[in-house]
C-alpha cells in the first residue's frame, strides 16, 4: 500500500482543529487505512484472488461533558468538516456525564509490527497445499469456504490533549468451514483459523483446523445422548474462547459494570473462580501475534493479568467505564487473551470425567446478567467413564458461568495458539446435560 500521499496523523490534526471550530471543548480523532489481499477457496476450488482497500475515519466531541460521534469512509476537507459539525451537534443535544473525559497528553509514539508485504507465492503454496491435505487426508471433508488473506495497514489515535498514536501492521489471517457428507450422511459444519505473523508452518496447523476436519469425519453419524444428568464438561480451546468472551460480557466489562449488573462488581481482589485459572491480557509482546500498541481510549497498551490464580485483579474498563465506576481502567484494553496451561495432558484430564461432554462447539443465546446460560453442544463427544464413547446429536446444556468456572477441577498443558488468543482444554462440572 502506497502512503506516499496519505499522511494520517495530519489528516487526524486537521480534524481535531475542525472540532475545536465546530465548538469541542474536548476531541477525539481515530482513522485506519488498510488495504487487504485475499485468496479464497469456494466449494474446494481456489476460485478468487483480489485486493481491498479500506478506510474509516471516527470523530468524537465532548462538550460541557456531552458526547457526540461520527463516522466517515473518506477524508476530504468538506466531509471532514461537516461531520464535525454533526459530531458537536450530537454532544450538544446529549445528556451530560462528568464520567466523559479523554486520555492524557502523550508524545506521538510510532509502532511497527509484522511484515509490511504480503508473500504473494507462499500464499498461493499454501493455500494449494491445505486443499491437497484436506482432499487426501479426509476425503469425506467438504471445503465450503477457506480464506487465507494478508491484511497491511496503518492506525492513528490524537486527541485535543495531545495524546498520538501511529500503528503500522501486518499480519496474515485464515479461516476454513467445512463439514463431512457420505451419502446422505453430513456432520455439522465446523470452523477454526487463526492470525499469525508469518506463513512459516501449514496452514492445516492454524488454531484447530486439522484436529476439526478429522473430528468432522468421525461425525457423519450420530446417537442422541440418553436422558438427562448433572456431569462434567471438557471445554475444547474452541469452544473455550466462547464461554470467555460471556464471562467477560457478565462479570468484567463495561456494560456490566456500568449498570451495576456484574455479580462480580464488588469482589476485586477476591477468588471468583477456580485457583486453577489464571488469565492474561497480552496485546503486547512476543505472546500474541495478532495483539496491538494502544487501546481505543487512547492509551499505550500494557500486557496485565486479569485473573490471577482465581483472584480477580482488573475488570475490563475503558476510561469512561472507570470513571464512572471508581474502578480501574483495565492497561490492556482487555483483548489478546492467555490462558495459563495447567499441569495434566489433555488425554488425562479427560480420563478423570465419569459421565459428560467434550464440546466442541457451543450455541446459544447471551446468558442472563447472573450468569445463567444454556444452549445446544454441537461437534461434541460423550464421554463415559474417562473414554470418549462415541459423537453425539445436538444436546443441550444449561448452567451458570460464575459456577462452571469455579468447578474447573483440571486445565491442560497443551495450549492452541489462535493468534490473537492462547487456550487449553478445562474440565468443570455442573453442567445439566439434556439428550433424548
């Protein structure tokens, strides 16, 4: 991508100064430029190749402690201009928060991480060589979409305080969704991938994308779980990241904690989950290839723990969430998830379920605010006396978050590098496990 012409930090400047015309007492300028190469497989066929560019240009003004936003995909003086305007507007005729303010002055500060150019060739090498895998190794395996692409691109962050920002990144992602016919016979579609700085390893060994396709074809025929029970549940990497993100949604982030709903909001610095969990925060660093420098709120991203041996430690604030609730911001931004590794084989921890699940994936609807969920396992296993028996037909499950991670009683030494998060397998129980 050319930037030869495209200079974002005086494009974000000239915007803050249009603010400060239009009437902010306080301004906010973020604008990504990026440009995408993609290679897509439809149906098992490499069928696409092409190039994309894209930009989104957000301006935020805070008057008399009112906010107002607007956003824009271009950045001529004229429509720069008029959406400040609209963004003054919008503060303006809001409701005041004293809890609204901006982050501190900052010399501009420049990162740069990944590779600035995309390997066009060992793209194409290896996206050929995944299908080739795929049609050899499991011939039942279905490709209906694989996307291998390699996104380049730059980030600004200003504010009237001073505070600057410039990102430039690289980094190549890939996603493939499959499922397994025979016959009349098909498994339920599956999907894994991951973001990686570099295309040094097959992409068959990106997140859990082997492991699935061959968990695909062992699915083509499924028994319905007899009855219903309290039992165990092993939670794959995969599915893992979902239960995360609820519990991160209930217990720690800002919504939660802004209105008050979070069971958690008075227990910093307490237990609230089995000690056998610890969490991290790493968007910075060697950890997480797909992490980031600075937070949306306008601060240097900081690698921290979250939950530390079952101890709460930050929730997951933004500045005006911290403002308004007297708690800490959060120094990561809360993204870039680690899960510590535990100290049993995943074969192991498997061995101590008496009756239970290995799920692969989850469905279901947002949990309530205390945390009570429940939802339809599917790519799942039953799992009877520490032996996985068989693949099972869509099964339901019903629990609370709060509890299922309190009951985590193992957590594996193996870990699935995602890219932008890190996972191992957990066992937990608890769980209402509904069949036939």
């Amino acid at each position: 991508m050319s930037t030869a012409t495209f200079n974002g930090m005086d494009i974000a400047r000239s915007a803050l100064r249009e603010l400060a015309q239009a009437g902010a007492d306080k301004a906010v300028v973020s604008l990504s430029r990026g440009e995408q190469n993609e290679l897509n497989v439809d149906a098992g066929e490499l069928s696409l190749y092409r190039s994309t560019v894209n930009l989104s240009l957000s301006l935020t003004a805070l008057c008399n402690n009112r906010k107002g936003s607007a956003s824009l995909n271009r950045y001529d003086p004229n429509s720069i201009a008029a959406a400040a305007q609209q963004a003054v507007a919008m503060a303006q005729a809001s409701e005041p928060d004293p809890a609204n303010d901006i982050s501190p002055q900052r010399q501009l500060e420049i990162f740069d991480t990944g590779p600035t150019e995309p390997e066009a060739d060992l793209m194409y090498e290896r996206l050929t060589e995944f299908v080739d895998h795929a049609k050899t190794r499991y011939p039942s395996i279905k490709l209906e979409q694989c996307i291998l692409d390699f996104s380049r691109g730059q980030s600004f962050f200003a504010n009237s305080n001073g505070a600057e920002f410039q990102e430039n990144s690289g980094i190549y992602g890939f996603s493939a969704m499959f499922t397994a016919k025979e016959g009349s016979d098909a498994s339920s579609f599956n999907y894994s991938g991951a973001a990686h700085k570099r295309l040094d390893k097959a992409l068959k060994d990106w997140g859990s994308v082997d492991e699935l396709m061959a968990q695909a074809c062992e699915q083509l025929r499924l028994k319905p779980v007899e009855g219903s029970f309290a039992g165990d549940i092993v939670l794959t990497p995969d599915s893992l990241g979902d239960f995360l993100g609820m519990m991160d949604g209930v217990y720690l982030g800002s919504y939660a904690m802004v209105s008050g709903s979070s069971p958690w909001k008075d227990k910093l610095g307490s237990t609230v989950i089995s000690p056998l969990i610890t969490i991290r925060s790493e968007p910075v660093g060697s950890a997480i290839d797909a992490g980031y420098s600075y937070t949306g709120d306008g601060f240097r991203a900081e690698n921290c723990v979250i939950i530390d041996k079952g101890m709460l430690k930050y929730f997951t604030l933004g500045l005006y969430a911290s403002n308004k609730t007297g708690k800490s911001r959060c120094p990561s931004g809360g993204g870039a998830i680690s899960m510590d590794g535990g100290t049993q084989s995943r074969a192991d921890i498997i061995k101590g379920v008496k009756k239970g699940i290995l799920l692969g994936r989850f469905s279901g609807g947002n949990p309530s605010d205390n945390g009570d969920f429940s939802g339809v396992a599917k790519n799942s296993y039953l799992i009877e006396n520490g032996q996985i028996v068989r693949p099972v037909s869509e099964t339901m499950l019903a629990g609370n978050l709060a509890t299922l991670f309190e009951s985590v009683s193992a957590v594996s030494k193996e870990r699935v590098d995602f890219g932008s998060s890190i996972l191992p397998w957990i066992r937990t129980g608890g769980i209402h496990i509904s069949g036939s």
